[in-house]
C-alpha cells in the first residue's frame, strides 16, 4: 500500500514493485467481474477488497495532496483511484504468495514495526494515544485491523525478497553487462559491484514479472470498481 504519512505531506506512489503493475494488469480486463457484491471493490483469489477500505485510502492521498497545495481535478482523482487500485490487489497478490510459501511474520515483527514509526511517537517514545488516534484518522483502523495489515504488508515483502535472493548473476554476466553498458574496462574493477546489483535488479524484475503473470493466470481477480463508480454517478 503506499506509503504511511509520507514526509513533507507530498504524496510518492510506492509501488510494491513497480514494474509487477504492467504483468498483474496486462490482461486484468479478462477478469472484470459481471456482478459485484455489496461494498466489494474487487476479489483476489476468493479474498475481498472493501470499497469503504479503497475509499478511505483514496481520501488520504486526495486529503494530503490539497494540504500541499495541490490542485485536485476529475483527472488526478482518477489516477489516484486507478493507482490505489492497482496497489491494494498487488499486496494482496503478494500476501497470498507469501502464506502459500509459508513465510509467515511473528507479532514481535509487527510489534517492532509499530513501535518505530515516526508518526506513533511522543518526545521520542511510543505513545498508544498518538497510535490510536493516527490510525484512525488516517486508515479508519483500529490497532488490530491494522498491525493485521503491516503483517500482509511485510509478508508481501518477504515473498519479493525470496525471488531476489534466487536472482545469481556469474563474474562473466557482469563483465558483459557492464560491456553492454559501454563502460570500460579500465573501471571494470572499481565499479563491478555496482553493475552487479543493476544486473541483478533487472534479472529480479524479469523473474518477477514472468513469475506473476504464471501467477495471474492460474488465479482469480475480478474487479467490480467500474460498476460501482458508474453505480455512483447515476445515483
């Protein structure tokens, strides 16, 4: 999901992988469901996604990008509400992989997590009041529904971390990446790490995306989001 109060209240769309948005939704029209069920936004494998948890996260962003001055019209609404979208059916696609694998996350990291954001403190320590009440105002959470969330969260990010720890590139890869690069041979050595991680990034972004688009179409995704706008409107 994007990112909690983010700094300065401008808002930075941060995508569970970016580039896994182009595989998840290259053919999510095959999927639009014919009828939607009440306050159901869309479904991921037989989970739901709320309209109201959808709704609330697209009023956050909407609320923090006017307090920094920016000017909301019909168009940035609608790519808030697609990107929001996009984003909540992403974690859920990831969380689902992550428990098929069983990489399953303890209370105490959800517990450490809570403990150490920022946005939770009071000169300088965890304060429960400050917790409740920015949840709430912000995600309409209350403690368990979201430390439930940062669990599904962290899982999802696990489940990313799993695929790039299969990502192995060879000192002869890297040498022909950085050739590729037009780099020389003279810095070869100085800079190899760095060519190294780019290579890897790029092998774990093409891994990633051929490993959901198997995922994508062996599972279920039916979205009911255009009904329920266009349901909106006419009402």
């Amino acid at each position: 999901m994007i990112s909690f109060l983010s700094k300065h209240k401008k808002i930075i769309f941060i995508f569970t992988v970016g580039i896994f948005l182009l595989a998840v939704f290259f053919g999510l029209g095959a999927y639009v469901g014919s009828g939607s069920e009440r306050g159901i936004v869309a479904e991921v494998g037989g989970e739901k996604i709320t309209y109201e948890r959808f709704y609330t996260e697209v009023n956050r962003v909407m609320s923090n990008l006017r307090d920094s001055s920016a000017e909301v019209n019909e168009i940035l609404e609608k790519t808030i509400k697609q990107e929001v979208f996009r984003e909540m059916i992403m974690e859920e696609l990831l969380y689902q992989q992550a428990r098929r694998l069983k990489l399953g996350v303890s209370d105490f990291e959800v517990a450490v997590e809570v403990q150490n954001t920022p946005q939770f403190k009071m000169e300088d320590r965890f304060n429960a009041r400050a917790y409740f009440q920015a949840i709430w105002a912000n995600f309409k959470m209350t403690p368990k529904q979201y430390e439930e969330w940062r669990r599904k969260a962290r899982m999802g990010a696990k489940f990313k971390q799993f695929i790039f720890m299969t990502v192995k590139v060879t000192p002869d890869e890297i040498r022909d990446y950085s050739l590729s690069r037009k780099a020389g041979i003279k810095n070869f050595e100085k800079e190899k790490e760095g060519y190294a991680q780019k290579l890897r990034q790029e092998e774990f972004t093409e891994s990633a995306n051929y490993l959901l688009r198997q995922i994508t179409t062996k599972m279920e995704i039916k979205s009911y989001l255009d009904q329920i706008e266009k349901g909106n409107r006419q009402g």
